[in-house]
C-alpha cells in the first residue's frame, strides 16, 4: 500500500510500528467496548486447537456477546478458577451466573467470588 504512493518502507519498521501502537490501539478500543450485561452463562467445551485438543471457557452475556475465554489444557478447579479470576478482574461482578452442572465451575465461582451469584437450583450440596 505504501509503495503504491512511492513510499520505501523496510519490513523491519512496520514490525516496531506494530509492537509500539498495538497496546495502544488495543487500550482505546477497550474503552469504546459496549458493557456486558450482569447476566452471564459459563461453559466449557473440548475443541481442537492446531492439531491438539483444549478446553475452551466461554463466558457469554445475555445479549449473546462474549464476556471472556480461555483455552486451556486441563478441565480441573485450578483452569476454572483462573478462567473466573480473569472474567472478573476485566469485567467486574455480574448480576448473575449461570452454569451447567460442572461442580467444578460451582467450586471455582464460589472461591473467586465472595458473593455467591449462582442460583441454588442444583441437588448438590456444597
């Protein structure tokens, strides 16, 4: 593109040029992101990433737009918590979680958050 215009650029400068403005670009286009709603479901899924198979943790809000991921090689209570963790920090306490019946995710929640937000609709006792 810029050779089009009679510009001489090395590959080299526009490598620097990413790496210096990308966290900026990223910044502003975080404070222009529309709020996630305070109800959000959480699950996890087994996918292939390439060529190896990961759990995916997706947090959706009620609108359907992705609150947070996390790909993960384990489906145990240390990925769970980490997945809450970094949901939380970035987005702070929802309304409400809703979850599957993954007493792992119950576990993780209730660690992370101080205020249980999940509805006791499950047998299971903790």
């Amino acid at each position: 593109m810029m050779a089009e215009r009679g510009i001489r650029v090395d590959h080299s400068t526009i490598h620097r040029w990413v790496i210096r403005f990308s966290p900026l670009l990223l910044e502003q286009l975080n404070h222009r992101r529309r709020a996630v709603t305070g109800k959000w479901h959480i699950d996890e899924t087994y996918v292939r990433v390439r060529g190896r198979w990961m759990y995916l943790y997706r947090a959706i809000d009620s609108l359907g737009d992705t609150v947070e991921f996390l790909f993960s090689e384990y489906r145990d209570l240390l990925a769970a918590k980490r997945f809450i963790r970094k949901a939380l920090k970035r987005h702070g306490r929802p309304d409400r979680i809703i979850i599957d019946g993954s007493q792992t995710n119950r576990e993780a929640i209730i660690a992370c958050d101080s205020q249980n937000r999940l509805r006791d609709r499950s047998r299971l006792t903790l």
